[in-house]
C-alpha cells in the first residue's frame, strides 16, 4: 500500500504533544481503531518499548504488539507493528508552529492478514487507513486543546540511544 502523509496544528506547547503521544496507553483516546493499549515494557517509555494494542478491524477484533522503534524526545515518536494483522509504521513528527504544534504523521500501513471481503478491498486499503487517519488527527487536536487548562503529566522517558 501507499504511504501517505498527514499534518495538524495542534495549540498546545511540543512538549504536551509529545508527552501524550509518546504514551501509547492514550491510543485508545484518539486513535479509534485501538480500543485498548497496554504498556508490556517495564521502566520509562523509551526505544524498544512494547505495548499490547487491541484494535477493531473489519474483520473483528485483532491484537497487535507495536514497538516503539524511535523516540527522540520533544520530537519523534515511531511506532511499527511487530505482528497481526494490517502491518503497519507510524511517524510522528513535531515541530514548535506559531504559538504551537505542528504534528506531521507519516504512515504505511498494509493489508497483509486481512480476511474475507476485507481482503478483497486491501488495495484500497490505503485511501481508509489514510482517511481515517485524518479523522483520528482531528480528534488528537480536539482532545490535547480540550486539555490545555488540566496539567498534563509528562510519562518518564529516556532519550534515544
């Protein structure tokens, strides 16, 4: 499948952005296919860092384990799918933007494990993945801004190695 890039400005500071995103436990927040993440690692969130991500697909319910495969603090969050099904790699990248975040989400997502009716559709796959990225960019927004008064906690991290 394609890959496809989105942006969004979000108006809270890089380092809010951030916190909420590198803890991939608020996935379930913003993100509508992930119906639960759970955090497998032990420590602070840092490269390597495992998470168990229940997802809601055509198909049903499918459970991935996504691996935190770049974390540079203030910055970038990648994450890729280590197994399930619809193999998938999101880079998060921010960047201070009038006041403030400017988020671009590079995506590639694939097909692969798709079942039925599913997998027939799996080459336009991309143009789903990628619309309903968008809507989950737009709730990301709604979210973090509707959180700007409360104080966030920012999860301990450890900077890239």
């Amino acid at each position: 499948m394609s890959p496809f890039t989105l942006h969004t400005t979000v108006e809270r500071p890089v380092e809010a952005v951030f916190a909420f995103l590198a803890d991939s436990e608020n996935a379930p927040r913003w993100y509508e296919a992930v119906v639960h993440a759970e955090k497998l690692t032990e420590g602070p969130v840092r490269r390597g860092t495992v998470y168990r991500m229940v997802r809601r697909l055509p198909q049903g319910r499918v459970e991935n384990r996504v691996e935190v495969s770049e974390l540079e603090p203030d910055r970038r969050v990648t994450l890729r799918s280590l197994d399930g099904p619809t193999p998938f790699t999101y880079r998060t990248t921010l960047e201070p933007h009038a006041g403030g975040t400017r988020v671009a989400l590079e995506g590639t997502v694939s097909g692969q494990g798709l079942e039925g009716a599913a997998a027939l559709l799996a080459p336009l796959a991309s143009r789903f993945f990628e619309r309903g990225m968008a809507e989950n960019l737009r709730v990301l927004k709604r979210v973090l801004e509707a959180e700007r008064g409360s104080a966030a906690s920012r999860p301990p991290l450890q900077p890239a190695a």
